[in-house]
C-alpha cells in the first residue's frame, strides 16, 4: 500500500522559519498533483498550497509570499517552506497526493500530520 510520511514540525517562535517534507512510500506507478492542508484548533482542514507534477504552484491567499511548495520528482517528496511565521500559521499540518497505481484509477492519500506552533 501507499503511504505519506511527514516530517517532524516544531515549535517556532514568530518571525521564524520552519521546512516540512512528506515522502510517498510503497508501490505506485505516479504521483500526479501534492499539496499541503492544516487545521487550527476549532476550525475546518484548509488548503495551503499545492504543486502538480509539472511543479506549476497554487497558494492560499494567507501564506502567499511566505510559504513556498516545492517537490523532488525522484525522492517522491514534497517540500513545505514557511518563512515569516506568525501565530495564526500554528495548526496541524497534513500533506496530501494524488496517486495513481497500475491498474487503478488515482487515490488520495494523507499523511499523518504534524504538529506546528508559532509562538508570539
């Protein structure tokens, strides 16, 4: 099977930097488009960017400038850059892909999440 391994997060004070990285592991035949989601406390799982298999790149309004989505084709990894952190960026962190299997019609698939807070 499929699976998504994330990276440690942190603790990060405000202002600072922290990088994400989440790798597919298993069999699987290609990884079409990645993204990453978090969610606060309270409020619902959101968007925050994703990549497609070009490494064409979307980001949510909220962490445009500071994050940036990238991926390394050959390690099955997506990246996650945040830079300027602020408080409100403190949630936990889900990545997700798109894969396809031979023989099957593209899945998603979620990591485990991880823990990031931002402290003021």
């Amino acid at each position: 099977q499929v699976q998504l391994v994330e990276s440690r997060g942190g603790l990060v004070q405000a202002g600072g930097s922290l990088r994400l990285s989440c790798t597919a592991s298993g069999r699987f035949f290609r990884i079409n488009a990645m993204g990453w989601f978090r969610q606060a406390p309270g409020k619902p799982r959101e968007l925050v960017a994703t990549i497609t298999s070009a490494s064409s790149a979307n980001y949510a309004d909220s962490v445009k400038g500071r994050f940036t989505i990238s991926r390394d084709n050959a390690k099955s990894t997506v990246y996650l850059q945040m830079n300027s952190l602020k408080p409100e960026d403190t949630a936990v962190y889900y990545c997700n892909a798109e894969i396809q299997r031979l023989g099957y019609a593209p899945s998603n698939y979620w990591g485990q999440g991880t823990q990031v807070t931002v402290s003021s």
